[in-house]
C-alpha cells in the first residue's frame, strides 16, 4: 500500500500542496477528486519522485522512498498512467508496451503479463501499428497496458477518462474493477468525472487548493455530497 503523510511542495513562492496525508490501501479503489487547478497531478507528480517536496514522507509497501528518484518507486513496484497519456507516437504498440519494462534488462512480448490482452484485446489486434495512429481511447488503453507491464502492486491513473468516447470508458472501469477485485494491487485513480469514480469507489478523497478537505467510503459519496466539490 501507499502511505503519504504531510506532504508540503512549493512552485516557486506559491504553496501548490499543503500537509497532504492519506493512504492507499491493497485491494481497493481510491478516487482522488477535485477541480481542475486543486494540485492532483502536482500530487502524483511527487508521488512518482518527479518533483520534490519540501517536507512529509512516502512509504510504499512500508519503506520509505521520500526523496529517492522515480525509477527506484518504479522497482518497488508503482506503475503510473499520465495525464494525457503520454505514449510514444513514432513507436509501435508493442514498443510501448515493452517500454513498460524498461526496467528491466531485455524485455520480450512474452515478459508482458497477458492480462494486459485479455483486458485490452485491442492492444494484441494493433500490436505492430504506431501508437499515434490509436484513437484517444485506444492510446489510453495502451498507457495502462504499458503500466501494468511490471505487474505493478501500486497502480496510479490520472483522470483516466479526460476526453475518451464512452465504450472505451467503460472497458477501462471493468479493467480497474478486475484490477482491484484481485485483492493485491492498491489502486489510486484521480478522476473529475464523478459517476465514473463513483462506480469504482471504495474510499475517496477530496482534494481543495491543494489540501485533502474531505475524506470517506465510497459508498457514501451521494450522502456526503461529493459531487458538490466538483462543480464549478
Ligand atoms: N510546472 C509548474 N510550474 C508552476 N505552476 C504549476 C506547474 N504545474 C502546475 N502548476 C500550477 O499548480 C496548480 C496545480 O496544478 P495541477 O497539479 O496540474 O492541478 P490538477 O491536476 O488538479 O488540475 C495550478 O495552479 C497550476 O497552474
Ligand atoms: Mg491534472
């Protein structure tokens, strides 16, 4: 599981995160919501070691990675799914997949799991075609297909369904469920869209200028009034 405790970051003068704690626990989904602007993947950003904190710690499987480099939480086992996906246009699907091990020392199509094929059929069908030439949805697919290449126990997604049609939307809430329900992987996903992480839900957390404001089940969202901190 992941565990953040009193996470402060700064741009410069302004104080983009303030004593930020929470955990993410095995076997379950956690929602972080909160408006564009609230510091969500400045959150996850810190989370993967990109940029630094000024202070507070993160523990993942209960060892402390507070100020190591991103590829050491990598190891440990974190896969991470980008805002905007973040795939590599010119290479090939599986070149992207296999970019998922990168590491790894040599990395085969047979080193990938195939759940990543039984979740995403699309992904084997496309194999040999540039990942630019995927649709939005299909792109997105293919980024959570190359962060589950390292069977990865902490699985991290930012806003997973920004600007996807809705079957392919759909297919990526069954693959979180699956994912989770398999009881061995902690699932953080940052979402705007509140029917969608609500659907998914088993703890949420509420993210306000840059501070965890609320917290809770899942279950309770619609009694908590959840979906009031993402309205404009
Ligand atoms: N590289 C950066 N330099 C300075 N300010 C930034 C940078 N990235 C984001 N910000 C600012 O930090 C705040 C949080 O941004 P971000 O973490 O992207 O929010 P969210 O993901 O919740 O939409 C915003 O006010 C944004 O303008
Ligand atoms: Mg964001």
């Amino acid at each position: 599981m992941l565990e953040v405790k009193n996470i402060n970051q700064y741009y410069g003068s302004s104080h983009t995160l303030k004593n930020v704690s929470f955990t993410v626990p095995t076997g379950a989904v956690t929602t972080l919501l909160g408006r564009n602007g609230v510091g969500k993947t400045t959150l996850l950003n810190c989370l993967m070691g990109v940029l630094e904190t000024t202070s507070g710690t993160i523990h993942i499987n209960g060892s402390d990675v507070t100020g190591q480099p991103s590829y050491v939480r990598a190891r440990q086992g974190v896969g991470y799914v980008p805002q905007g996906r973040e795939i590599f246009a010119r290479l090939t699907v599986e070149e992207n997949l296999l970019m998922g091990l990168a590491t790894k020392s040599k990395g085969a199509l047979s080193d990938l799991p195939y759940e990543i094929f039984d979740m995403f059929p699309v992904l084997n069908e496309m194999l040999h075609r540039r990942g630019g030439d995927l649709s939005g949805g299909q792109q997105q697919q293919l980024a959570i297909g190359r962060a589950l290449a390292m069977s990865p126990n902490i699985l991290i997604l930012d806003e997973p369904t920004e600007g996807i049609q809705p079957s392919i939307i759909k297919d990526i809430g069954n693959a979180i469920r699956l994912l989770a329900a398999r009881g061995d992987m902690a699932i953080l996903l940052v979402e705007q869209y509140y029917d969608f992480a609500k659907d998914l839900a088993d703890h949420y957390i509420i993210l306000q200028r840059g501070e965890v404001i609320k917290s809770g089940l899942g279950e309770d969202m619609d009694a908590d009034n959840v979906r009031h901190y993402l309205s404009v």
